[in-house]
C-alpha cells in the first residue's frame, strides 16, 4: 500500500527552519562583532581621556551594559533555534 502522508507530518518545516537556523547564526555572529568593537572603542576612549586629562576617568557602565546584553541575546537566540 502505497501511504499520500510523508513518515514525518512535519517535513515542509526542514527548509524553513535551515533557514532561520542560518540567519539566527549569522545575527548572532554580528551582534558579538558589534559587541567586541564597542569594548575596543571604550578601551581607546579610556587610554585617550587619561592621557589628555590628568587623574581623569571615563565612566561607561552603560556601554558595558548593553555589550553584554547584546552578546546574550544572541547568544539566546542561537540556543532558541535548537
């Protein structure tokens, strides 16, 4: 006998969920690059504010802040897809 119905009712999501997997990958990828650049930039921005003022520091708790949320969210995202 001869079955209409594939083994797995749900084989029309294969595709679509590559796909998203791909692009929840790449996004998340980015978003630890943006992360990444963003520390970069807050240690050159340190280095130059204690050189042009003396005894001076540069207080970012909220670009460290939203680094790390960033890198989590992606990092969530990524595990979302499992």
């Amino acid at each position: 006998m001869i079955s209409l119905r594939p083994e797995d009712p749900h084989s029309y999501l294969k595709w679509p969920r590559l796909i998203a997997f791909q692009l929840v990958g790449a996004l998340s990828i980015a978003v630890a690059g943006i992360s990444g650049r963003s520390l970069v930039n807050l240690n050159h921005d340190r280095a130059q504010v204690k050189r042009m003022v003396p005894g001076g520091q540069l207080h970012a708790t909220d670009v460290l802040t939203v680094t790390a949320i960033m890198t989590t969210a992606g990092g969530l995202c990524g595990l979302k897809t499992f």
